[in-house]
C-alpha cells in the first residue's frame, strides 16, 4: 500500500514538473536571461549610467579644484579616498549583476554626500598656495 501511494506522488511531482517546465518553454521563459531583457535590467542599466555620470562630474570637480589651488593636498587625498569608497561600494552592488531601487539610494546618498564635502573643501578659504607661490611644477 506504501509503495503505491508513493509511486502516485511520484508521479503526480513529475507531471506537475513537466507541466509547469512545458508551460515556461511555451511562454518564452528562459531562467539563465531572465530579466537581462526586461524592466529591472534596464532599470539596473540607467541606474548605473547615473552612478557613472556624477561621478565623473565629481572627479572633474576635484580635479579642477586641486589644478586651481583651492584644495590642498591633504583635502584631495581625502576627497579622492571618499571616491574609490563609493566606486567600491559600487562593484559590490553590482556583483549580483545589477543594481536595485535600494542600492542605487544608497549610492546616491553617498554621492549626495561627497558632492556636499567637495564644496566644503573648495570653499573652506584654505588654499594650495596660500603665500603666493606658484605650484613647484608647471
């Protein structure tokens, strides 16, 4: 008697695995590009675009302010060092291959952050030079 009411679950297991595997190849459905073509991926795809476009609009800033004088060098390591810890930060949410709605904030209240600290380095009236001297290389 057990062995028939196994046999029968056993079955009933295959043919619902069957039907449900028949149902996705129907549907078009394939596991290893699920998501690659649809709305999360090119969610995950803007997302990163954002991330890569303030950013390097943050490094331009840095580096303007560092050729101009107005950081010192103490300020531009610490700038510099605040960068590679978002970019860092970034390759770790991008592991699983894409980047969420709860990521992305997440870069974007780091990026909010080192855009406010950049300011406040650029205009905190400490400069490179500040006695009038030129930088020691052209």
């Amino acid at each position: 008697m057990k062995s028939i009411l196994m046999k029968t679950r056993l079955g009933m297991m295959i043919l619902g695995t069957l039907a449900l595997a028949a149902t996705g190849a129907q549907a078009g459905w394939n596991p290893d590009t699920y998501g690659h073509d649809g709305h999360a991926y090119q969610q995950s795809r803007m997302h990163a675009q954002l991330i890569e476009a303030r950013q390097a609009r943050q490094m331009e800033r840095i580096r303007s302010g560092m050729h101009s004088g107005r950081l010192t060098r103490a300020e531009f390591r610490e700038l510099m060092h605040e960068q590679r810890a978002i970019r860092k930060m970034e390759r770790h949410f991008r592991a699983d291959g894409a980047i969420d709605g709860r990521e992305f904030r997440h870069l974007e209240r780091a990026l909010d952050l080192a855009s406010r600290n950049i300011r406040a380095e650029k205009h905190d009236r400490q400069e490179r030079y500040a006695y009038q001297r030129g930088p020691r290389f052209n």
